[in-house]
C-alpha cells in the first residue's frame, strides 16, 4: 500500500527533476542568425486578423499588402544587393486571439522560414506574437498596433524586432487634445470611447492626460454596440462644447447619426479609425458636419502626395471604393520593409530588423515616415474636417 | 417510550386542493406496516412529506433520534435521510448509468469519511477507507445476491433486480425506517413471491421498521402486522390486517357502493 | 486486495506520464518538434486543463456550466499582475496558487446562488457571471483594462504546462473515483433520489463547480504567462463556448475525450490558419457534421482504463486455459 | 423631466429591439428546448436581404420587409431541417453545440462571401423627428416599436387561436403525447421555425434602416442580449419575451444614462441572475417541478 504512494511521489519527482533539467536544454539550443533569404523569393510573413472580432479590418489591411506586394513583383520584385528578387506573401489568419497569433507566428518564423512579418492589426495579437519573433530573431511591422507600450519592453526598453507604422496613443490622443483646446477653442469636452480595445481606452486616457480644458464626462460603448442614445441625451444635458470620440468607423458613424438626430451639433472629434469613406455612409451626408479627426492619411494632403494619389487611385480601380486607412498603412508596411531590405542590401531577417530601425523620411502613403528609436513611426499629423460629408479642410498639427 | 416516527393532524395542500387531511400515524421499533389506499388516496404524497421532498402545509412530524426527539418539519430531504430514513420509489429512481456497486456506495456516503486530499492524492487512508467501504458494499449485495452483478450499470438490470437493488440501496444507508413505494407494481407473482420473502427476511435480519405502500393485498396481508388506510387525503382507518379486511369503511372505498 | 490490483494501473499511467514526457523532450532536441509545434502542443495542454475542469461540472456533476472563461481570466490575470510586479519563478508558483484561491472564492461567490438553478437557466447565469468578472476586469486600473498585460516574463515552459495538465487531470479523475465524484455521479443522475440517500446535492455540486474553476485558473495562469500576453477580450463568451466545444465534441463525460477533442481541435486549428475568412466556416462546418454523425461526441461516456485492458487480457487468458 | 422622458423613450425604442428578437427565441426554445444561437445570425440574413434587395432589385421598403421575413422563414426551416431535426432525440447539449455551429457558418459564411465591412443601409424611409414637449421620437423608432407590439399580438392569437397554435402548445408540453393523438410534429416544429425566423427577418430590416449599419457579426450581441431578455421574461412565453425586451433596454439605458455606461452589459447580467434567483423560471415562465 505504502509502496504504490511512495512509486507515485518518487515518481513526479523524477518528472520534475528532469523538466528541470530539459527546460534548460531546450531554450539554451535556440541561437539562430535569423532567418536568411534563400531562392528566388523574399518571404514575408501576414499575421492578421482575417476572422473574428477585427476581421474587417484585418481584410482591409490584406488588400493593402497584397496590393503593394503585386506592384512591387510587376516591377521585377525587391532589388536585395543588386539581384531582383520577388516578394512571396505567406498570409495566415489568427482569429483575432492572442494564442492563434502566437502559433501563427511561431509557424512563420519556423517553418515557413520567413525574412519579416507584417502584423497584427491589433495590439493584443501583436503583443502575444513577440516572443516567438524576438527569438527567432525576425521583424514584425504593425500596421496599426497603437498601445504606446507595444514596441517596449517591460523595462521601458525598445522591443528589438518590433516595429510599428502608425502613431501611437500619446502622440495622436495628445494632438486630439491640442487640436480641441486650440482650434476649436473648446473647453468643457465629454469622451466617448471604444472600451473593448485598447485603441479608444488608450486615445481616450491620453487626451484626458493632456486635454487642458475640462473633461466633462468620460463614457464608454463596445465595439458592436448599435444604440447610443442614452449617452448622447446624457451629454446634451451637461452643456459641451465638444465630444472626443476615438474609435473605428462602424461605431463612431453610429454616434455621429444619433448625435445629429438628437439635436447635438457640437463638433466631434474622433481618431483615425474614423478615417474611411463608411463613416460618412453610415452617420449620413447630412449628418457628418462639424466632424475632425486625426490622421495620417489626409485626402486633401494626399493630393499634394504623388505615392498617396497612386495609391488611392490603384485602390479605387481595384476595389471600388475609397482607400480605407488601414489598407494605405499595411501598404505603407510592406513597402517600408523594401526599403529596409534595399538599403541594408539583405533580405536576412536580422538586417531587415536594422533596416526597419533605420528608415528616415520614407515617402509613404500615410506621409513621411521615420522610425524612431523607439521603433515608433514619426510622420506628420492633420486633422481632417468634414461638413456635409465631404472632407472641406485639414489643418497640420505640429 | 415514545414511537420512533410519530405523526400529529398532518395536512398538505396543493393551491385549492388537499393532498393529506389531519392524518395522525406512529410508527414503532421493529415493526413493518402497511399504507394502502385507491389510487391517488395520497399515499405517495405522505411518503413525500415525510422524507421530505415536500414540505408540510400544517401538523407535525416526529422522529426519535440518538439525541431526543426532533422534529422534521421543514429538515431538507437529505438530513432527515441521515437521520435514518431510507426509501424506494414507485418508479425506480436508480442511478442508471452508474453500476450497481456504486449505487450502493453513494447510498454509504454519510457513513464514511475520506477527505479531499487524501482521496485526490491517493494517500495511503484512501485505500484503506476505500477498500474497507467496498468490502461492506459487497457483503450486502451478496445477502441479496447481487454479487455478480458489481460492475454492471444499473439501467441494464432486469425489472425485479432493479427493485431489490433499490431495496438494498436503501439498506446501505443503514437507516432506522425503511420507506417502500409500491415494491411489487409490475411484477409477476413469482417474483412478487421473491420480494415477499426478500422484505421478511430484511425486516428480520436488519432489525428495521418497515413502511410499505402496495396494492397487493396478498403482500400486504401476508406481511404487515399493522396497516393504514388512506382514502382522499384522509385516513379511513387502521388496524391488524384481519380487522382491515372486515372494516366496512374499507370495502366501500375499494369495491364502491354496492358492496 | 484493491490495493495490489490498483498499484499496477497507477504504475501503468504513472509510465504512461513519463513516457510522454521524454518522448517530447527527445523530440523537441532532436528538433522534430519546433516552436511552432511546441506552441501548438502548450495550447493543446492548457486547452486540456480547461476542458477537464468543465466536464467535470458539466460531465460529471451534471452542471451546465457556461462560464469556465471567467475562471480562467482570475487565474491568468492574478499570474500576470504578480510576476510582472516580481518576476521570479517562487512567484509564478505562488501566483498559480493565489489564482486558485481567488478563482475559489469567485466559484463560491458565482455558484452559491446560481446553483440552485438548472440546466440552460444556470448556464445562461453563469455566462453572466462569466461577463461580469470579465468586464470587472477590462474597467480596472491594475489590470491595464481592455489594453491587457503584456511582457509578463515566461515562466511557463512547456515542461511546466506538461506537468498541470498530468497534476490537474490526477486530481479531477481520482476526484471523480472517490467519494465525492461519486456523491456528484448521483446528482447527475439524479437529484431527488441522490438527496434520499443523504447526499447534501447543493454542496457537491458546488464542490464539482470550484474544483472545475480552480483548475481554470491553473490553465488561466498557464496561457498568461506562456504566451506573455492577456486581454480581457480572451474570455469572453466565445472562449467559454471554445471550451464547451472540446467537451462535447470529445464526450460529456469522458475525460480521455476532453484529451482526444482538444488534441485534434489543435491541430485543426493549427491547419485552418491557412484559410483566413474560410477558416471559421469549415471549422463551423466540421462542427455540425460531427454533432450530426456522432451527437454523444467521439469517445462517448467510455474512458481509456489499464483497468480494462488487463481485464480483458485476463478474461481471454482465462478462456484459452 | 423632459431628459427622464427622452431617456424613457430611448430605452423603449432599443428594448423593442430586443424583444423583437426575443420573441423567435422564446418560440423556438418553447417547442424543442432549444438556445437557438443562430438566432441572431437569422437577424443578419434579414438586414443583408434587405439591403441587397433594396439596393440591385430596387424593391420598395414594404416588399424588402416581406421578402425578407420569407426568406428568412425559409432559412429557418432548412436550418432545422439539416441541423437540427436529425438531433431531436440526441443529448439538449449536442443540439446547442449544432445551434453554435450554425451560428458560426453563418456569420463567418457571410464575412467570406460578403466581405466583413460594415455598410450603410439604403435610407428607403426618410426618418423625420417629431418633437412632442421637447421630447424627440422619430418615425422610424415609433414604427419598430409598433411593429413589435403588432407581431407579439400576432403570434399570441396563432398561438392561442389557430389550430397549428394549439399543435404547438401540444409538442411543446409533451411531442409524444402530441404524436399519439395525430399531430405532425415534424410540420409543427418547421412552423415554429419559420414563423420564428420571420420574425427575425422583419427585425433585421427595421433595424437595419433604424441604424444604418449592417455586418455580418451584427447578430452575436443583440441575439445574446435577445436571449437574456426571453429568460429574464421566462422563455417559452410569448408576453415574457416582449416584457424581457424592453425590460433589458430599459436598464441598459438607465444604466448609460447615470454614466455608467462601462459596466452596462455587467449590470444586465446581473439583472439577469437577480431575476433567476427570485423567479427561477423568469418572470412569466412556469416553474415546472418533477414529480416524485
């Protein structure tokens, strides 16, 4: 009797001695150079959120990769040390879930052995995928991945291969702040937020950071949610001058309407999720007047912009309709990543990382980009303005 | 000394309608009574409220326990079950997709103990306990000679060995009163035969007292020292099984007027 | 007597357990098993842990439980906010420990009222509570809210996931052959008989209820601090269901289906992420079909048992002589 | 006061939503049992038929609506006919797993076909706001709400009046009883289906037009939502439902309306338990005890 117990706990010791002794081995084994550029092609990984909750936006981002990648084979491909190689696109979806990207990534990066990954579309797949990046030693670009921490470590360091090409939250929800406080000379502002990304919690903590004015009321919706009228009626009582809204179009369009129909004309001030021709569909010409947004992809500084008027234009031909934000910043990505290769003359993933660390003043569709130290992107900021659903002015912010 | 379960103007109703009136009954140590009535008399209901299932509406029940008498009004179904009332129902309330050795040890639930760690960690006591606990299990099915059948899973039994497992199920609770619903409806009089012998021979070896609901008047007659007649909610009367058989009040209600 | 039969069995898994444990650590260094497969297999064994604990409640103790997600989020969310503040590994085996204790006290605060209720009426409530604490969790301060933690230091490699998922599962199975995983088999099977036998329902049920969540705060703790990253959007009611799914797909009530089930929904998803938006419909598609073809799951209610293996090894001995 | 009003009247605008779903709910869970999921995904075929009829057929808002409350029946019952009819004597909780199923093939079906986009509804009624004592109601709202209240009144009377009405009541309190004394069950529980379904059909369209914005995943939260308003109502009934409705849309009102609009979906949840514990089977739901 004695004997059965004692086998078992000798047992489970003997099992977690040598889980002991094996971990060590298994992680000591992997020291790579990262993953070098072999054959014809240039591989890049797509982690993206194809299905599930942003899977709307994931797809938006695809065509603008797919689009850019097309483009740059139909030109022979990418010029790695003087030979033109062509860019070979591995897209896998990963749900819109933290584990999914995290074995999305782990397979790119171990068996589809590829150079550098454009990816995810949202901060919490993002950040689940470093680590097997970080080891494997390969790029990731985020297109859209906006949480001020998510190209640091957790002691405030810079992720080594983890970049970004969008702003993130301080910086836009600070311009918001100015933008209220200062051109539109409002000072008692109600928020309304996204409460189910990190998106519009982040964009509404840091306008409230740094709004100078006062924050009158901060409310929040979920992605999903259809009806805001409650919040709407509540804030038309409290005498505002201004509403700031980060969030994505579906959501904010909603807002604008009801608003609108409710009788509240205060200007409203939201994000560049906002920034697709869908809101104006949904909130309804009539109603998008008196809307702002910030972004990088302005349509009346696009038109000063040769890459953005190509872009728009290539897009339209394509799918039918107006280029929306995310498609122009995944395409910004992918061409990012070009250049990363053509200046580092490699498409070695590790020089690849070098080379996304060291863009400066890259022409892109969403403006001139360069890449901080923090492996943040630095571009210029506007603030579009719509009335009657047409885009009738932007201001630069600096 | 006072009766072991006494039962003082008893009433249950349903909304508008009364299941049990006024119903007064006692029983005593060692003894095995009858409860019989037409159908829908209430009978079942009275074994409801008085395990519990169902709460009464007025009156009293009475249980002389270890420590005094308590009372078991309004005592959840499993309490007074640990006290030491056991029961079978009228339509088999086995647990089917379990084996019979099983059901046998969840009936001995409250007779042991094996705490969380011990049995999660398989420390030495578990087996004890455990093996100890089976060893009783298995010389109560063998009384009823059910030995062979340990690992089969009760919904695969014949109709008869379900009711004796039921039986023996209540048993392993090692309980004071032995509540039987109908334990002979559905079978044929052999096996009614069986059961007979089966309920003596529990009565004489475990030293119980035995309340049985039947409509078999041969069982009853045969095995009852006293029975209780139950007509509309009410009781029409009680007595030995000859006196029943000549009470008029009883013919009446079982053959109707005419009689 | 018991005792001698029950020690070759323990031995047998005991070998079973090792076994598989170096069968992996081989081929992890031979290099047959690369991260991708090694993060597919910790997502499979924290997958299993969820799903044990379920079919346990739901299985076993006959509970329809729709809020395993927010169990699991108490457990990751106490892992993730301990090591991040101390990264050393005493903390990650006390932050399981204190996710446990938590996850406890939540079952308790969740499953003493609700449990009075049943079937889909107790599912719906617990998938409320389930909510409840998610959406507690994405308006706190310390939790980072919708944001969620990220960089939380790895503790969790697989040889740890390897060994919860053996250490929960010996607890639920040997739980499930004692005395209480009896009492609960009798509420399953019937509450007003398994009340007449003295058995206390509303207790075992609970006891069926915080044992299922504590072991998903384990897993919750696993996934937090193996994939470095959690948001509260990862326990939501889809994730509940996700785990539902693996129950009923590999048998309510069968614990080596819970195994089987959440084996092959690895690896399919794993081969889906090739598919982008058609992903979810085959995988919709699959879904069906098996319920359709095989509605009581792959394994049914049958277990794999040495027990049973030898059994019937004797019994064919015993026919030839 | 005149806030309290406009808050009352959005709260009845968006609890008419929700009981509009409601009611496919508590029918189909009535007669078989079943948590419909894909309930909400029904609603989102609804609005798409909507909006592509409207949009390439040019069909006005009245044909739009009707069609779609066909289509949808039609949906419906080819739903049950391959999901759920070969389940019928399987495991409650194989069916429910099925029913998810469904509801994932739908939304993501869609997303594959159809793009995950959101996008405008046609504005084929122009929404005016009508403005009684400074409280604003606009056409389109009174129209849900009147909708909602017609058709509860509606599947009441086929319920109560008609003789598939009375097969329904049959199946649902006993199918095989219900069989016994010659009723289709099979038909019945299409019927159920189909007029369950229409409903759905006709809310999508309304609701469509009401917000302007369809998408394939537009179903998960409402049809959740829904569904809790058919059990806080105790599920099977129709009146429940409604009541349900409008009970939750009342409260994620006022539970936005004092600011905390974070934990709005928190605190119908715990409305939702709260209700349970008292009311075990809803508000007008029967709490059938088992007979011993």
């Amino acid at each position: 009797m004695k004997k059965s117990t004692i086998k078992r706990i000798t047992g489970f010791a003997a099992i977690a001695m040598s889980a002991a002794i094996f971990a060590g081995c298994t992680t000591a084994k992997t020291t790579t150079q990262g993953n070098d550029q072999t054959g014809n092609t240039v591989k890049i990984g797509v982690n993206m959120e194809l299905s599930g909750a942003a899977g709307g936006y994931g797809n938006q981002m695809k065509q603008g990769i797919q689009m850019a990648t097309k483009e740059i084979n139909s030109k022979g491909g990418v010029n790695v040390n003087g030979k033109k190689k062509k860019i070979k696109l591995i897209i896998k979806d990963d749900k819109t879930s933290t584990s999914t990207s995290a074995s999305v990534a782990a397979q790119l990066v171990n068996n589809d052995k590829v150079n550098a990954i454009i990816g995810t579309a949202t901060t919490n797949a993002g950040t689940a995928a470093i680590p097997n990046e970080t080891k494997a030693k390969v790029p990731a670009l985020s297109p859209s991945a906006t949480d001020p921490n998510f190209t640091l470590q957790k002691d405030g360091k810079v992720q080594p291969y983890v970049f970004r090409a969008c702003y993130q939250n301080n910086f836009q929800g600070g311009t918001g702040a100015k933008f209220i406080y200062n051109n539109l000379k409002a000072k008692r502002v109600a928020v309304l937020g996204d409460n189910s990304t990190d998106y519009g919690t982040g964009l509404s903590k840091s306008f409230k950071r740094q709004f100078k004015g006062k924050v009158v009321d901060t409310q929040y919706f979920s992605a999903g949610d259809k009806d805001f009228n409650a919040i709407l009626t509540d804030f038309k009582n409290k005498k505002i001058d201004a509403i700031y809204a980060p969030g994505y179009y579906s959501e904010i369009g909603l807002i604008i309407k009801q608003a609108r129909q409710i009788g509240l004309n205060v200007p409203i001030v939201g994000s560049d999720g906002m920034a697709d021709a869908k809101l104006v569909q949904i909130a309804g010409a009539k109603n998008a007047s008196n809307i702002y947004y910030t972004t990088p992809f302005s349509q009346t500084v696009a038109k000063q912009n040769p890459v953005a008027v190509k872009f728009m234009n290539a897009y339209k031909a394509r799918y039918h309709t107006d280029a929306p934000t995310f498609s122009a910043l995944a395409y910004d990505s992918t061409y990012m990543i070009k250049q990363a290769i053509e200046n580092e003359k490699s498409a070695n993933s590790v020089k690849i990382t070098k080379g996304l660390a060291n863009i400066k003043d890259f022409n892109g569709v969403t403006g001139k980009i360069s890449i901080d130290g923090k492996h943040d992107a630095n571009k210029p900021i506007a603030v579009e303005h719509l009335n009657n659903g047409k885009v009738v002015g932007s201001t630069q912010i600096k | 000394m006072t009766s072991l379960l006494n039962v003082e103007d008893l009433v249950k109703n349903f909304g508008g309608l009364t299941a049990v009136s006024d119903v007064n009954m006692h029983l005593d140590d060692d003894e095995l009574v009858a409860l019989i009535g037409p159908n829908g008399a209430g009978k079942t209901t009275l074994f409801n409220l008085l395990t519990g299932v169902i709460v009464p509406s007025s009156g009293s029940i009475t249980f002389r326990g270890t420590d005094g008498t308590i009372s078991l009004n309004g005592m959840k179904a499993y309490k007074i079950a640990n006290l030491g009332m056991a029961r079978t129902f009228q339509n088999i309330r086995l647990f089917k997709e379990l084996s019979v050795l099983d059901n046998v040890l969840i009936a001995m639930t409250a007779h042991y103990k094996e705490d969380f760690f011990q049995s999660v960690f398989r420390l030495p006591r578990f087996y004890k306990t455990e093996s100890q606990i089976r060893k009783e299990a298995i010389e109560l099915l063998k009384i009823f000679e059910l030995q062979n059948d340990l690992d089969k899973l009760a919904k695969n039994l014949p109709y008869g060995i379900q009711r004796r497992l039921e039986i023996v199920r209540g048993l392993a609770m090692k309980p004071k009163v032995l509540f039987l619903d109908e334990p002979a409806a559905g079978m044929n009089p052999e096996e009614t035969a069986d059961l007979t012998r089966l309920i003596r021979q529990v009565q004489r070896d475990f030293h119980i007292t035995v309340l049985l609901i039947e409509h078999d008047m041969s069982l009853v007659m045969n095995l009852a020292s006293r029975i209780y007649v139950l007509d509309h909610g009410s009781l029409l009367a009680e007595g030995t099984p000859t006196e029943i058989q000549q009470n008029k009040a009883v013919i009446k209600a079982y053959l109707g007027e005419e009689a | 007597m018991i005792l001698k039969a029950n020690w070759k069995y323990n031995l047998c898994w005991l070998i079973l357990m090792v076994a598989g444990f170096y069968l992996m650590n081989t081929l992890i260094l031979v290099g047959i098993i690369n991260s991708f497969l090694e993060n597919m297999m910790v997502t499979i064994g924290i997958n299993i842990i969820l799903a044990v604990g379920l079919n346990l409640v739901i299985g076993f103790a006959g509970q329809f439980s729709l809020g395993h997600a927010g169990f699991m989020a108490v457990g990751a969310y106490a892992t993730a906010i301990m090591i991040s503040k101390t990264p050393t590994a005493g903390t990650f085996y006390i932050s399981i420990i204190v996710g446990v204790i938590v996850a406890i006290i939540a079952a308790l605060v969740v499953g003493i009222p609700t449990l009075r209720l049943r079937g889909d009426y107790l599912a719906i409530a617990t998938m409320g509570a389930a909510e409840i604490i998610r959406i507690i969790i994405n308006n706190l301060k310390i939790t980072n809210g919708p944001s969620g933690m990220f960089n939380i230091p790895q503790f969790a490699t697989w040889p740890v996931v390897y060994i919860m998922v053996c250490v929960t599962t010996i607890i639920i199975v040997n739980f499930i052959h004692s005395r209480g995983g009896r009492a609960a088999l009798a509420v399953r099977e019937d509450e007003i008989a398994a009340e007449s036998m003295g058995i206390n329902v509303f207790k075992w049920k609970l006891a069926a209820f915080v044992l299922g969540a504590a072991t998903a705060a384990v897993a919750g703790s696993m996934q937090a601090s193996y994939l470095q990253t959690i948001a509260p959007s990862n326990f939501n009611i889809m994730e509940s269901i996700a785990i539902l799914i693996i129950v009923v797909l590999g048998g309510v009530g069968s614990i080596t289906g819970s195994f089987v089930a959440a084996g092959i929904l690895g690896v399919v998803d794993a081969a889906l992420q090739n598919f982008g938006a058609l992903r979810m419909v085959i995988y919709a598609l699959v879904l069906i079909l098996i319920m359709i073809f095989k509605p009581s799951g792959i394994m049914g209610a049958t277990e794999l048992s040495f027990k049973r293996l030898f059994n019937r090894k004797n019994k064919k001995v015993g026919a030839k002589s | 006061m005149t806030t309290l009003f406009q808050q009352l009247i959005n709260g009845l605008s968006l609890g008419s939503i929700y009981a509009l779903l409601a009611l496919g709910y508590t029918m189909v869970y009535g007669i078989i049992k079943l948590i419909n999921f894909a309930h909400g995904d029904i609603y989102m075929l609804g609005a798409f038929w909507g909006y592509y009829t409207i949009n390439y057929w040019h069909f006005n808002f009245i044909f739009a609506l009707l069609s779609a409350m066909v289509v949808c029946a039609a949906s419906g019952v080819i739903i049950e006919y391959f999901a759920y009819r070969p389940l019928r004597h399987a495991p409650r909780i194989t069916a429910l797993i099925t029913a998810i199923g469904v509801s994932y093939f739908l939304e993501n079906g869609m997303s594959y076909l159809y793009g995950a986009d959101t996008r405008d509804f046609p504005q084929v009624i122009k929404q005016v706001n009508y403005n009684l004592w400074g409280v604003r109601v606009s056409n389109i709202q009174i129209l849900i709400l009147v909708t909602a209240c017609l058709l509860m009144i509606l599947l009441q009377l086929i319920i109560k009046k008609t003789k598939m009405g009375r097969a329904m009541r049959a199946v649902s309190v006993d199918p095989d009883a219900a069989e016994l004394v010659g009723i289709n069950i099979n038909q019945t529980i299409s019927f159920t289906f189909a007029l369950g379904s229409s409903m759905a059909g006709a809310a999508g369209v309304l609701i469509g037009l009401y917000y302007n914005s369809i998408d394939p995943l537009m179903g998960m939260t409402p049809g959740i939502k829904a569904f809790v308003a058919a059990v806080v109502g105790g599920i099977g009934s129709v009146p429940g439902a409604s009541l349900g409705g409008f009970l939750i849309g009342l409260l994620e009102t006022a539970v936005q309306s004092i600011g905390l609009s974070a934990y709005k979906d928190a605190a119908v949840y715990l409305v939702l338990i709260i209700i349970l514990l008292v009311l075990p089977s809803g508000i007008f739901g029967k709490n059938v005890k088992e007979k011993v």
